[in-house]
C-alpha cells in the first residue's frame, strides 16, 4: 500500500491558526460509516447524532509546555527544546527531546533555560533528537520548573507563537494525569454542558489515557505504508473504565472513540495477550499503527479532526471508514471550507 494513496489537496487557508470562539462551536462532518453518505452539522449537536447507550472513551491525558526556550552556555546563541518522552525522574532528569539547532549542539553543550533550569546534551540521536539530562540550580523539581517557564508545544503547522491562552484551549476538559507534547484534539470540542447533554441521553462517558508523544507530529518518511513503525507511548486504564467499556460490549452497546490516540489505546488492549477482545485494566506501551486492513474489535464509531495528508492519522480513519469514502468525505469538507487539523473542526464516523 502506498503512501503517497493518502494524499489530499489542501489550501493552507483552512489550516485552523487558532481556536473556535466557543469549544463546541466547531462544525461537524458526519460520515455514515457503512454507506458513504455525508451530512453536516456542528459539534453541539452530538447529542441527538448519537443513540441513548452510546458509550464516548475520551483520552484524559494533560498536555504539559514541553517547549523550552533558553540560550548556549556560555555563547549565547538561541536554542529550542522540545521534550519528548522522561528517561528519568527527580532532581535530575533525562529526556529524550528535538533540539534545535540540532549540528551545533554535540555532547557536552550545555544550555540554560530563564535561569531557572540547565541542560547538558549527553548524546546525539537521529533527526535532530538528543539525549538532554535536565537540572535545576536550586534542587527544586525539575517538572515544576518545566511547567513554569515552558510554552505549549503547538503542533509546526500552527504559524504563530503560543499564547497564554492557548494553555487552556490547547487543553480537554477531561486532561488530568501530566504527560503528553499534544492534544488529543477530538476531545478539544467538549464543554460541561455539552457532557451534561450527552449524559441527560443516556450516553455515557468514560476516560482513558494515553500520552500523546512525538508520534503524533512524525512524517511518513518511508514509500510503502506496510514499512513504517510508529513509537511507542505510555497508555493507562482503570479498573473502572475497563469494566464500562467491556460491559457496553457485551450488552451490544456501540463504543464510540473520542480521537484516534483513544482508537489506538483500546484496539491495543483488546488484542493484549489473554484478552479475547475485551479490555483488560492496566498501564503498558503501545506502538500499534493501525492501516486499511485492520479489523476493528472494540470501537464501533468515532469522532476526530482532521488530518494531515499522507499522515498515520488519516490511515487509521481510512481504517475505519475506508479510503475512498474518507478522501472523498475531506475533499467535501474541503470544499465547503471545513478548518483543518488540531484547533479545526471535527467529524463523526458511525
């Protein structure tokens, strides 16, 4: 299968620069999944584009300002920091991170950061990623000084610098456990009262996580679809959020993922070793990429965003759809000057 198959035309004007005014302010695609046909509405609306015993899993994972900006140690010269994924805890801490600019930064560099937080490269990775070991002059925690002085990781193609405001609208309502360098931007559209309306249907609500890594952001950089391998990222699910979703299952509820890193997470669960299609509780990685051709065990509907061309992301809905009633469902929303991406609009697959 062929890369270069999931590949769309796309004005960069509908590439969505900033947040609707209102969270569930986003207009909404429905695409039926069994026939193709489209129809159009707006993210309020879910309530009634959705059947009482509808069962939403949302990602409850918290974006925490991954993006640090400091200067060379002693030459001054700009570096931006970009963590990725802990390799150790406590007053000093390892991460592996995107460095920029990546050649002049060798093992040994040291940066500084506002002052407050210093960095060593220890080691020299592939595509512009380091090994970076993290401190702080004063032996205070290294995340609290990361979350004090970090800016919103905004994916690259948001053209603009973050803003204070994007802490909270970059952010679901549902975030809590601190770990992830994205949103999971389907779950950006929810308010209070839009769950209160949901659940005044009968449709419930249940919450997983996984922290979003780099991943999320990769290009594609091999020809065949089949080649490419995604990394790895920490999920987590509860007792209780286990036991709801396996009984929505077998009482022949549909269960509807809330973005594609929630589709991930419980496909992934349900083909664990001893799970016979169900979901076991418990934490674990996943790498599952998920392409046309995968048979779907636990998720019978979804809401997403959409996405980049030629991105593992807009393969797992083709996944889920198929590829001709997708391409042909975003040239619709194309046409019709849908928002694209990470604070664009959304659309629901069922």
């Amino acid at each position: 299968m062929n890369v270069a198959d999931f590949d769309f035309e796309l004005p960069p004007e509908l590439i969505a620069q900033e947040p609707p005014l209102e969270r569930s302010g986003a207009r909404l695609l429905h695409l039926a999944r069994d026939t193709g046909a489209i129809t159009h509405s707006a993210v309020s609306a879910l309530p009634t584009l959705l059947r009482p015993g509808d069962l939403l899993v949302v990602n409850n994972t918290r974006v925490f300002p991954a993006r640090l900006l400091g200067h060379r140690v002693p030459s001054g010269g700009a570096v931006e920091c970009v963590l990725l994924t802990p390799v150790g805890v406590g007053e000093v801490s390892e991460w592996d991170a995107l460095v920029h600019p990546g050649q002049k930064l060798k093992p040994g560099a040291r940066v500084a950061f506002s002052g407050l937080l210093q960095a060593e490269i220890l080691e020299r990775r592939a595509y512009g990623r380091r090994l970076v070991r993290l401190w702080t002059e004063d032996g205070s925690p290294v995340d609290a000084a990361v979350d004090a002085i970090g800016h919103v990781p905004l994916p690259p193609y948001i053209k603009r610098a973050d803003a204070p405001a994007d802490r909270d609208r970059y952010q679901t309502i549902f975030a809590q456990p601190r770990g992830s360098v994205a949103a999971p931007t389907a779950g950006l559209h929810f308010t209070e009262p839009l769950v209160r309306a949901l659940r005044d249907r009968q449709i419930d609500i249940a919450e997983i996580t996984l922290h979003v890594g780099y991943g999320t952001f990769q290009p594609i950089r091999v020809d065949v679809v089949e080649e490419h391998r995604l990394e790895p990222e920490h999920f987590d699910i509860s007792e209780h959020a286990a036991a709801g979703i396996n009984r929505a299952l077998d009482e022949g509820r549909r269960v509807v993922a809330v973005g594609t890193t929630t589709t991930r997470t419980l496909e992934a669960a349900a083909l664990a070793k001893d799970a016979g299609g169900r979901i076991r509780a418990g934490a674990g990685t996943t790498d599952l990429f998920i392409y046309p051709g995968f048979t779907f065990r636990i998720v019978g509907g979804l809401l997403t965003n959409f996405h980049l061309p030629e991105s593992s992301l807009l393969m797992l809905v083709s996944a889920f759809a198929g590829t001709r009633s997708v391409l042909a469902a975003y040239r619709e929303a194309v046409a019709r000057g849908y928002r694209f991406y990470s604070y664009g609009d959304a659309m629901l697959i069922i």
